[in-house]
C-alpha cells in the first residue's frame, strides 16, 4: 500500500455475516467507498462446530438482507435461484435450513461482493485527527467510519483455563482438526443448543462414539428454544427499539429473563437426542452410554494418573460427583468484552461496566467528531437485548447503520406489523431510530 493510502467513508473490520449484511446492503450506494477485511483466507462460519446434521434456528428469510430490502440481489432467495435449488428446498418443506447451507449462502455472497479483503490482519485503531486508521499486516487503511464486527471470544470456565487443548478445549475447536473419540470418556460442559449438537454427534457413528459421556449442565433439565409465535415477536424492530429505552437495570434483568428464546435446545433435536440414548441403551444394550448431570457446576479438574478427573457439584443439594474422563469439551458459550482492535481507543470511548457504551445507532459514544462513527455488530446485548446476537435482526441492524452512515432513511427500520404492543421506550424519530449525521463523502 501507499504512503497516502486512500481514505474510505467506511472501513469494516471482520467478515462475519454481520458484516457481510452491511457490505451487501451499501454495495450499491452511489459515491459510498468501503472496504472490509478479515484475517482468514475465506469466508467461514464457525467451521469447528459445523456438524453435519446442525440446523438454524431461524427462518431462512431472515437472511443477510430480505427484512429490509427483499430485492436485493444478496438475498437467499437469490441465491437459491442463482444455484438452482429453489424448487428442490421447497420440496423438502424447510423452514430453516442446514447451517452448511447458511454458509454455502455467505459464501455466495461473498464470491459477488468487489470490496472485501480476506487474509489480512487488522492489529489495532488509532485516530489520527482527521480518520480512523486500521493498521493491518498488509499495511494501513484510513477510515472517516470505522464497522467492527469480530464476533464474540469463546468463554472457558476458569477452571479449565490453560489446560492441554488437545485435551481441554471449546466448541469452536470441536472440528478444526481431527480428533478420535472412539472408546474415550468425554465430559461435555453445559446445556444450550451447542452442548446438544456436540453429544448428538457424538452419539452419531460408530467410528466416533466414546465408551462414556457425561454431560453436565447448571441448568434445571435440557430446556427447548422458546420459539412460539408470541415469543418470536421479541425479535421484532418494535420490541429492540422499546427495550433500548428501558433502564438499564431493567434490561439486564430482562435479558436473562428471556434467555430461552434465543439460548434455548431446538425441539427437533432434543427428539432426536432422546432417541439416539434410548436406542444406545436399551436397544444396543450399551447401559447407560450417556449420563446427564443437572442443577451441577463443574468446580474442578485435577490431572491424575486416572485421566482428567471432573468435579461436578450439585447446586440444589445432593452428592457431588467426582468422575476420570479422557476430554472435556467445552459448550460455555461466547464473552461479551471490549474487541482487541479498540483498546488504543479505549480512553477515547465511554465506558460503562467494562463495556463501551452504544446508541441507537450502533454506534460507540466516543470523544472524538460526531460525524466520524465507530460502529459494532453483536456487540450491543445490553442496549438491545437478546436479539442482538441473533440473525432475525442481522438485517435491520445493518440497515440502522446504513441509515445512520447515509445521513438518512435508505431503509425503513421503523415499526412493523405485530401482534403485541410495546411502549415506544426507545428512540424513535418518524416511526424511525434516529439516523446520524450527513456522510462526508469524497472529503
């Protein structure tokens, strides 16, 4: 790159779908200059828990950008058209598709848009006074508004924080290298939908089925994703905008109220599960090939000669348990933090709890020219609640930045049809969230 490199209107920093809905929704934005870029060669999404049978858990139109703008040429619909599948998926009469397909779809869409750059490392952000600038190993970028959108950072418990991986490891890890579970004793830590997914696969094949898993979780039984109509309304632009203006203590607290509507186990797959022990134990006559711990926290591991030896303990009375497995296998979800890349910003940024503080906009509350803009994708649970890490609103969100970049209403992210009524609570300005200042393009 040059010494003088060009200064983009917007530079977007992760390839996620996140940012590839925003990257599809502004590709045709006359005078709108943007790159964004990844350090992976290609698009990808969660290949180490990309299990064969692993479906969504939304519908397929709530893809990259159809909420917002079913005409675009980036939509799913398109993509099966483009591909020649269309007729055969209605067939299948799916609602939600595999998540192989997903991807597939993503990385369609990638293939079609000009301004991404994969395999190049963004390090960290400075403000130079008048841009963003984004040094990378491929040298620097200079941005009037800058996207990150890097996704969330595995959570390990801390007791299991620095082990050997090859014995110890997150979700995320399951499939990025080979790995034989035949005959082992494999412990899996938690309840939600990727804890499900990793024991139905493990119980799936002979070449890969352990002789014994324990699997264990602090909640009170596998509960299923709640997902009925009613609920489904959560995941409504309505329902984010009033909860935006609810107090903040109010919004925690809500947030964890509602916490099966999004961290739930899809139905199908709890069937599925409850088959496949069944069928191990009582029609394979393997006994009891998989064990299920509930109410129980994992407190310790100890290395010892028997194996990693698991503690478990019960948090509603009862024994502990105190079992040798040979892996443990780590289903404990991702961390809400301050992404990497702004820790140069951070004394810049206001702060609240450890985390920045985001407005309606999606964008960071910062020091610096209103007019010049850090926006985060999935970064905004507390200011938006549980469908902020979810797809169903992937498109208006970045429609809402879009709207905000632009200086005006591209797209309607206002009200929509429903069945309940929410207190407009949140922002709101035309039927609209407010938008931001006019983009400075060409300056």
């Amino acid at each position: 790159m040059s010494e003088m490199p060009e200064t983009f209107d917007l530079v977007g920093v992760g390839i996620g779908p996140s940012n590839l809905s925003l990257a599809a929704l502004t590709s045709g934005e006359p005078g709108l200059s943007s790159v964004f870029v990844d350090h992976k060669e290609r698009f990808e999404w969660h290949p180490g828990l990309m299990l064969p049978d692993a479906e969504m858990q939304v519908h397929f139109l709530k893809d990259l950008v159809t909420p917002v703008d079913p005409t675009n040429p980036f939509s799913f619909l398109a993509f099966q058209v483009d591909t020649k599948r269309l007729y055969r998926l209605l067939v299948t009469g799916r609602s939600k598709v595999p998540r192989r397909e997903f991807e597939q779809y993503c990385q369609w869409v990638a293939a079609g848009l000009d301004n991404l750059r994969f395999g190049v490392r963004a390090e960290n952000v400075e403000w130079s006074g008048d841009a963003f600038v984004v040094h990378t190993g491929n040298g620097l970028f200079q941005a009037r508004n800058l996207v990150v959108g890097t996704g969330l950072a595995p959570r390990l418990p801390h007791t299991l924080r620095g082990r050997d991986p090859e014995r110890v490891f997150h979700t995320d890890q399951l499939l990025r290298r080979p790995r034989d579970f035949a005959g082992k004793r494999v412990a899996v830590v938690g309840g939600g939908q990727s804890g499900a997914e990793v024991v139905n696969y493990l119980l799936t094949g002979e070449d890969r089925r352990p002789e014994q898993i324990l699997w264990g979780t602090r909640r009170t039984n596998l509960l299923p994703l709640d997902d009925s109509p009613f609920v489904d309304e959560l995941y409504l632009p309505d329902y984010s905008h009033h909860f935006y203006g609810l107090p903040e203590q109010e919004r925690e607290e809500t947030v964890q109220r509602l916490r099966l509507t999004s961290d739930g186990i899809s139905i199908p797959l709890l069937e599925s599960l409850y088959r496949r022990i069944y069928d191990a134990d009582l029609l394979e006559g393997r006994g009891r090939s998989c064990r299920i711990l509930l109410d129980h926290t994992l407190e310790d591991l100890e290395e010892t000669d028997e194996g990693l030896v698991v503690h478990w303990c019960p948090t509603r009375g009862g024994k502990p348990v105190r079992e040798a497995v040979d892996i443990v296998i780590c289903a404990t979800g991702y961390e809400h933090a301050m992404p990497d890349l702004l820790l140069g910003l951070k004394d810049r940024l206001e702060i609240s709890d450890g985390l920045p503080v985001v407005g309606p906009d999606f964008s960071l509350r910062w020091d610096g020219p209103a007019e010049n803009r850090i926006f985060v994708q999935n970064a905004a649970r507390r200011e938006y609640g549980v469908a902020d890490p979810n797809l169903s609103l992937l498109a208006w969100r970045s429609a809402m930045i879009t709207n905000s970049l632009l200086g005006h209403r591209r797209y309607d992210t206002g009200s929509v049809s429903t069945a309940l009524d929410w207190a407009p609570s949140g922002p709101q300005e035309e039927d609209d969230a407010p938008v931001g200042l006019a983009l400075r393009i060409g300056r």
